[in-house]
C-alpha cells in the first residue's frame, strides 16, 4: 500500500490556562517561517523546541499552578478553527518537561504525558485530538519545585515511518512559570536529542503492514512521587544478612540454652512404683539408705535437675 504524502502538518498555535485561552504563540517559543513543518531525523536539533531562538527574553511566561491541568492545542494553519493534523497521519501525543536554565535552554527532559494506540478502540491519540478541537490536556506534576520550565508538546506522525527516518515530529516549547509545588520531585531527566533512535519500535514503525499494538517510544512516564532509576537506592539483597532488631522472649518461653544435654536420661522413663526415691527436700536425710543401682541413678538425676532447675530460675529472675 502507498504510503501518504506529507501534505498537512501542524503545531501549536495556543494554550488554554484556567479555562482561559490565549493568543497565538502567546508563551510559546518563537515559531520559523515554516511554523508547522516537521522535524525529521532523532539527532536534529530542532527537536528541542522547533525555534532557533531559545532566549527566553523573546517569549512571555505563563504562570501555572502545580497540580492543575492546562491544555495545549495542535492546529495545522494559523486559524483556531482549523484542524489539529490530517487524518490519516496516525501516532501518538506527548509532553515533556524540563526546568529552564537562565539563558532559556532545557536543564534535562522528563515525560509526563503520552497517549498512543489504543487496540480496543483501534484509535490513536490523534483521533481523539482531532474529535477535541486539537485540545490535548496535560497535568502539571503536584510535587515539583517553584520554577521556570518548558513544557514540550509533541506529536510524532508514523504515515512515512515504514522507513527508517521517516516519523514525523511536530514539537513546540511552551514557557512557564510554575509554584505551589511540594517540591520533592526528583525524576530522571533525559536530553533532547538523545530520547529517540531511528530503530525504535514507536519511531521506524509500519501503519500499512497490520498491526495490534505500539510502543510509545521515549523514557517511561514520570509518576508523581515515583523514584528515578538514576538514583542509586539502598534495596534489600537476597544474600547480605538482614540486621534484625532484638527479640523480647516472653518470661514463659523456654531458652534454649537452659536445655542441659544430661536433663534426658535414656532410662528416664519415670519412677516405678515399688522403687523408693529420694526426694531433693529430703536429700541426704532419708532414714533409709538407698542401695540398689537403679535408685541411685535416679538420686543422680534428681539431683542434676534440681541445679538445672536453680539456674533457670537464677537466669530468669536477673
């Protein structure tokens, strides 16, 4: 089947904060005359932002709240009333964000949107985008630091994909000013170029050679308050002893140290009736002397269970 011409593309024209929606390229990154062409190739360096003008003097800031929602919206002409990409030009839709150095470039990349081909609907994010008017909403992570930041926008178009270098990215730099934070993130953070390979299943990937699935490409999605791979953690190890804290025994367990190898007597089988036994309280005050072997045994046994006996009861009481 004949692979789609290149012929409609897009960007983004607005965002909308609180529900209000602001002019065209108002806190985005100046757009290139050809302002809704694509980016082709992973390593280009208009994959950052698709401007040559990355001073943030030339752009105004817009100031979000973290933990709100805000939206983006793709359009393929300068009019809101045009769509948001043709058709046919399937993929998925992401955002990136990155705190802002003070000369206007990303400090480091982290996801924090994407939506690609959803198989029990057989629908890919740019249909939904489409049916919305172009409105993509994106969620500000509620634990980040107050700050400046980009947040990248980008749809990445596969109707060319079957060949390698062939996707199509369409990518635009909102600035924000961004507080009410927890400020405890901490998220892995990539560079732009560099998130991409031309030989990634979601980037070289063929629409026209039937398909059930797609794997978005790019690092994993940043969850609030998750832990970035990139930070070394102490985890448990399977072979390192495990430091454990002391046990209190109840004062009626037994210790095992108080178990005398002598205490089980293989003949110890209790007292016979007609053999006479010397009780310990009576020890060497019986009127009669013991004389057979068999009593004087148990006299013995006796008398190792009453020491036994007094140790325990000396161990317990300290």
């Amino acid at each position: 089947m004949l692979a789609f011409a290149a012929h409609a593309h897009t960007h983004i024209r607005n965002i909308i904060i609180d529900g209000k929606a602001l002019d065209r390229e108002e806190c985005i990154r100046p757009y290139e005359s050809n302002f809704n062409f694509p980016v082709k190739g992973v390593n280009n360096r208009q994959l950052v932002c698709r401007t040559t003008s990355m001073s943030p003097s030339k752009t105004n800031t817009c100031d979000v709240k973290a933990g709100s929602t805000m939206v983006i919206e793709f359009h393929e002409e300068m009019e809101r009333s045009s769509r948001a990409i043709e058709g046919k030009h399937y993929g998925p839709c992401l955002a990136y964000l990155s705190k802002m150095n003070s000369d206007g470039s990303p400090e480091g990349w982290f996801k924090i949107f994407e939506q690609g081909y959803d198989s029990s609907k057989k629908r890919w994010c740019i249909d939904d985008l489409n049916d919305n008017d172009g409105q993509l909403e994106i969620t500000i992570p509620g634990d980040l630091q107050d700050g400046n930041y980009l947040l990248r926008g980008e749809i990445i178009a596969l109707h060319l994909a079957e060949k390698k270098g062939g996707a199509e990215f369409y990518n635009n730099c909102v600035q924000l000013r961004i507080t009410g934070g927890t400020g405890s993130a901490s998220p892995e953070l990539f560079q732009i170029p560099g998130i991409y390979k031309e030989d990634d299943p979601g980037i070289h990937f063929n629409l026209y050679d039937g398909y059930s699935s797609y794997n978005i490409p790019g690092p994993k999605l940043y969850m609030p308050g998750s832990t970035p791979a990139n930070v070394s953690n102490k985890t448990t190890n399977p072979n390192e002893p495990v430091e454990s804290s002391p046990v209190k025994n109840d004062p009626e367990d037994k210790d095992p140290e108080d178990k005398d190898p002598e205490d089980k007597d293989p003949e110890d089988k209790g007292p016979e009736d007609n053999d006479p036994v010397t009780s310990p309280d009576t020890e060497g005050k019986s009127n009669k002397p013991v004389k057979s072997n068999c009593t004087r045994n148990r006299k013995r046994r006796l008398m190792r269970k009453r020491r036994n006996f007094n140790v325990r009861r000396t161990k317990k009481e300290l």
